[in-house]
C-alpha cells in the first residue's frame, strides 16, 4: 500500500527515499518503473560480463571466443530487458528469461555457467507476487528445463549436467526463497502499521468521546447552578422593580434577597469549578460548599415557595442513603423542574413528591396549571429537558417527562436500587 508520496510504508529507507525521488521525476507507474530497472540492469549486465570475459577471465588463463562472448552479452542483456515485464507478467517474464538461458548454455564452454542479472531478479519477483506453492511450481519447472537443456546442448557428462543442475536449483529456489520472505515481511509490516492506524483511531474516537462527555458534564453543571438562581433573580428583580416607589422598604428587601442569590450563585458556580478541576470544595478558598443533595430538598423547596408560588414537598418511605452522584442527580432534576415551573407557570402550586420504595427511588416534581397558562420546557427550545434527561441515564435512572391530564406539566425520574432502608418517620412540608 503506497500513500499520497507513491512510497511503500513497509519498505526499507533506501527503497523509501528512492520511490520519492522517482515520483517527483513523474515515473509512478508500475511498468514505467520496472521499464528503468530493467534498463539500468542491461547496462549493469553489459558492463559485469565484459570485465569478466576482457579482464577477469584471462588473467586466470580462461580465454574466451569473441564472436561467442559478445553473443553471450547480447543475450544476457535482452534477459535484462525482459524484466520490463516482471511485474505486469511475471511468469511470462521468468519463462522469456529461462528460454534465453538456453542459448547462453549452448554457446557457453562446458567448463563455465554463466548467468546474467536477470534470471536471479525475475526469480525473486515470482516469489514476491505470487503464492509460495504456485512460485515454487514456476521455479521447479524452469530449473527442470535448464537441466534438460544442459543435458542436450553440451556434452553429455554426468557431472556438468548436476554442476548445471544445481546452479540452476540454486539461482532460482534460492531468488524465489527471499522473494518470499521479502513479501512475507512487507505484509507483517503492514498489518502492523494498519493495527497501528486502528489503534490510534480508537484513541482518538475516545478521546473525543471523553472531551464530548466532559463538555455536556461542564454543560449540565453550569446550566442547573446558573439557571436556577438567575431566574430566581429576574423574577425578584422584576418585583423590586414595581416596590421602588410604592414599598421603598420591601424592595429593599428584595433588593437584600437578590444580593444572598448573588452570592450562592457564585459560591454555587466555585464549587462546580472546583468540581471540574478535581478539587472540590477550594476553588473559593475560603471553606468548602457542601455538595447539594435529596438532603437539601427542603431548603430547595422553601425558596421556590418564597418566590414564585406554593410548593408542597412530600417525602414517602423509609429514606435511604444513595452513592453521590445519584444524590446530586436526583437534587439537580428537582432544582431544574421547579426553575422550568416558575419559568414557564409563575405563581402556579407545584407539588415535590420524593418516593423510597423497596426497589427503587421516584422523585417526581408537578406544577398544576395557573394564569398565565404553563409553557412545558420542551417546547421553547430550552436545555432543561436535555440535562435533566443526561442525568437520569448517568446513573441509570428512567426519565418521562409530558403534560398532565389538567394541563400541567409533570417530571419523573426512577432510580432502581438494592440498598438497605434507614429508619427514619414519613415527613410532609409545605412551602
């Protein structure tokens, strides 16, 4: 597999830094490519067999004919042109180079084996492209065609017919072996680099799935601290408003009431910070603000009352510890319905009916239908519904939300649980 460069990741540096180089020259194809080598091959074949018959061969007392060297080079430079083809035929390629060897065989004293670059590259090839068994045939069958032929063109002697046997045995199993082995690694290397690849991309999906969970935790957070006691401010604001000139004294006490809001809102706004930087409780500094929780209903209850309307709060069965989160949780779906109730139902009664059953825990909050008319949160594009919804399924509690038969608006959420009861008395409030 090559990327955008043409270049084989599994490949050594120098074949790497070479097919770069070829790609920025426009040679990218696979036949133009092995077009090169097999030109670069020719010349190199050309200029091993002339050193060998002019140079190396008489200085060691071995003298060639001339007519037959130079037919022998030519041969073995035509196998060499022949690996164009190496590639895009492979087989066809190793049979041409084979049959050209013939010839070579034939012409080539008794005494010497000779053998160009080609017959050792179309080899390999073979045994790079194709299976092992299939390579292993098509070698098989080239060396038991050299062998036939040394055994017809030169004199019959049982001793060069093996020499010829096994030099070619040796030139084409050993070729086809490393071809073999060289795709073999390339093949591991890539399914390594692939693994690799998958391997980090299932990081980085949960990576971003972390960030993703962290942003709408951040969400939720700020949403219900924020919300809550803001709106809770408009409200009194908007009443300060109309006392200033009747009731200097009462809005002045609104004015006060405001002022505490203020002030929760921002201790409130801390310790959510403090909570997403893993330090909770000293992001103020000045003393840590207790986590609210179902404990915390009453004083949750009695402020919505104080603003906005009647609030009744009914707790039934025998109260029971639950693990943090799905403390907070339930307290924060309480605090969101009734901000969604004032919001949407100003002065309406609502009604906070928190339920320990033997199994499960229901917090259930209902605002019953006022003047003006309640608008359900759902309906105005709001984020209420969605973090309250996001809670319920952290810890997994059910979650239904939907108008009431009188034309409230109703919010629940069952939370499944096996714990132990406390004892403790059933207790009713009203705010």
């Amino acid at each position: 597999m090559r990327d955008h460069t043409g270049t084989d990741p599994g490949s050594p540096r120098l074949t790497t830094w070479l097919d770069r180089r070829l790609t920025r020259l426009g040679v990218t194809g696979v036949f133009p490519r092995d077009c090169l080598l097999a030109a670069a091959l020719t010349v190199l074949t050309f200029i091993l067999l002339t050193v060998l018959f002019w140079f190396v061969a008489p200085a060691d007392g071995v003298f060639f004919d001339p007519t037959r060297a130079w037919l022998i080079v030519a041969i073995c430079c035509a196998q060499a042109m022949l690996l164009c083809l190496r590639r895009v035929r492979p087989l066809l390629c190793l049979a041409l180079v084979a049959g050209l060897q013939l010839p070579v065989i034939g012409i080539a004293p008794p005494e010497a084996t000779i053998r160009g670059v080609a017959p050792f590259v179309a080899a390999y090839t073979v045994g790079s492209l194709l299976p092992v068994r299939r390579a292993l045939l098509a070698v098989g069958a080239v060396v038991a065609v050299e062998s036939v032929g040394a055994a017809l063109l030169v004199t019959p002697d049982p001793l060069t017919a093996v020499g010829y046997t096994a030099a070619s045995a040796l030139t084409h199993a050993g070729a086809t072996v490393v071809g073999g082995w060289v795709a073999t690694h390339r093949s591991y290397a890539e399914l390594v680099r692939l693994r690799a690849d998958e391997a980090i991309r299932e990081e980085r999906t949960k990576l971003q799935a972390a960030i993703d969970a962290e942003r709408s935790r951040m969400a939720r957070e700020l949403h219900d601290v924020a919300a809550h006691h803001l709106s809770g401010m408009v409200v009194q604001a908007a009443a300060v408003e109309r006392l200033i000139d009747r009731d200097p004294d009462a809005a002045r006490a609104g004015v006060a009431w405001i002022r505490a809001q203020g002030k929760e809102t921002l201790d409130n706004l801390r310790l959510v910070v403090g909570v997403l930087r893993g330090r909770p409780g000293r992001e103020g500094g000045d003393g840590a603000t207790p986590v609210p929780g179902l404990g915390m209903l009453d004083d949750l209850v009695r402020t919505a009352g104080n603003l906005a309307g009647p609030v009744e709060f009914v707790r039934e069965g025998d109260p029971r510890e639950l693990s943090p989160i799905a403390d907070v949780a339930l307290y924060r779906i309480a605090q969101e319905s009734l901000s969604n109730a004032r919001q949407h139902a100003p002065g309406a009664p609502a009604r906070v009916v928190l339920r320990f059953l033997p199994r499960s825990v229901s917090l259930q909050v209902v605002n019953e239908p006022g003047t003006p008319r309640p608008v359900p949160a759902a309906r105005t594009g709001g984020v209420g519904l969605v973090g309250m919804r996001e809670r319920a399924q952290l810890i997994g509690a059910t979650f239904t939300a939907g108008p009431t038969s009188t034309g409230g608006w109703s919010v629940t959420a069952t939370l499944p649980t096996n714990g132990p009861a406390a004892s403790h008395p059933k207790e009713e409030a009203t705010a």
